[in-house]
C-alpha cells in the first residue's frame, strides 16, 4: 500500500484529502505545520507528498527542497493563490505537480494515481530486470547468465538458438513467420537469410525436446510458421 504525507494546516482540507484518498486505498499521515513535516520526511517510508504552500514554521517551498534531498517520489504543491504556484514554478523546486485551491478531491486522487504509477514504473524497473527466469513446461531458462535446463539437465544453446528460445517463451502460443522470426532475432546483423531459421528450429528442437520429429514445444503450422506451445 502506498502511504503519503498530507502536510497542511488547514484541518478541514487535511482531513478532506485523507478521506479521498483512504478511501481509494491510500495510507495516509497528516502534518499541521512544516517543522512536523520535515521530521516525518527524516523518518522516510512516504510514496508521495502533498504540500501545502503556507504553513506555520517551515512552508512549503523549504519542505519540497528539503524532501528532493532526501528522495525522488513525487511531490504535490497546493496553493490557495495562482500566482503562488507561478511563484513555485518560477523557482524550479523539483515538485512534480501543482494544485491550485479549491480543487476537487476526485482531481487530487486522480493526480494522485498519475504520479504513483509513473514512479513506480521509474523504480520498479530494476525489480524486474533482476527476475531474470522463465520456467515454461520443464524448460527453465536464465536470461543472465543464459542458461537453459530441460527438467533439470543443462542444454548447451549457441548465441541464437538462446535469443530464439526466449523470444517463443516470451510469446507463448503466438505463430510466427520465418519472416518475422529472422527480423526479430537476427534483426540489423543480418547474414544469411530465411534458410537460417529453419537450421536453428531444427537444432534447438534436438536440444530441447524429447523427440524433435514430433516436437511438444515448437510447432510447425504448416504453410504459416512456427508457434511455442504452452
Ligand atoms: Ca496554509
């Protein structure tokens, strides 16, 4: 779940603002002034923060600067005035978006899950770059360290036999040409031609399936392609 920090004196909108965004499954801690803000920003473990502009002790120029030198997630300013938020802008203090009071709390949780998926998209990436297996039917393949097993007994693969058996695995049940199977795998280093895609069907069926004249996993579809089957 993730959690943000409501940092704003106005009890009314604090409270407005958690409502909504509780409501839409958010976590949410609320702060009345800006010294108790930045303690909270210290402590860490916020996804988003939404600042009000002025506030006792520290405002909220001073607590987004304060917040970009302790993490990247995303920061919301929310001004009563326009020309406030002119002012933000003008002074390039790395927050992500701006909402101009009154605002309507369905807009503000819009905004919300906007910000929330593109930073999670931003650092989630490297999560996902490090599971780095596909296991389809007993064929277990490493992307990093490119390996590959078949229920368990290590497979030697050349270069593109491997690019070609985690291109099927990555698009399971989905028939390709030989034309389109030379284009994805030899794509600009090109030598050879569409013969070549049929040497290395016939080679990386010998080294993965059980009988390659009657393969489980690489399907001829007579007068289109080839499809793996899951
Ligand atoms: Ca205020």
């Amino acid at each position: 779940m993730s959690k943000i920090l409501v940092v704003e004196d106005e009890a009314a909108i604090a409270e407005l603002e958690r409502d909504y965004l509780e409501l839409n499954g958010y976590e949410v801690v609320i702060a009345d002034n800006g010294n108790d803000g930045l303690k909270l920003v210290k402590e860490g473990g916020f996804d988003l923060f939404i600042l009000d502009l002025m506030l006792p002790g520290m405002d909220g120029f001073d607590l987004c600067r304060a917040i970009r030198s302790e993490c990247d997630a995303p920061v919301l300013m929310v001004s009563a005035k326009k020309d406030e938020i002119d002012k933000i802008h003008g002074l390039g203090l790395g927050a992500d978006d701006y909402i101009t009071k009154p605002f309507s709390p369905s807009e503000l949780v819009a905004r919300v899950k906007a910000h929330l998926a593109r930073y999670e998209r931003l650092t989630g990436g490297n999560v996902r770059e490090t599971s780095s297996v596909l296991e389809v039917r007993g064929i277990r393949v490493d992307k990093s360290s490119r390996k590959v097993w078949v229920n368990d007994e290590e497979r030697i693969l050349t270069g593109k036999e491997f690019d070609m058996l985690v291109f099927f695995m990555e698009n399971p049940n989905v028939v390709f040409t030989k034309d389109e199977l030379f284009r994805k795998i030899w794509s600009m280093d090109s030598v050879g031609d569409i013969a070549t895609v049929t040497v290395h069907i016939q080679k990386l069926r010998e080294k993965i399936e059980l009988d390659s004249s009657k393969p489980q996993y690489i399907e001829t579809i007579w007068g289109v392609g080839y499809r793996f089957t899951v």
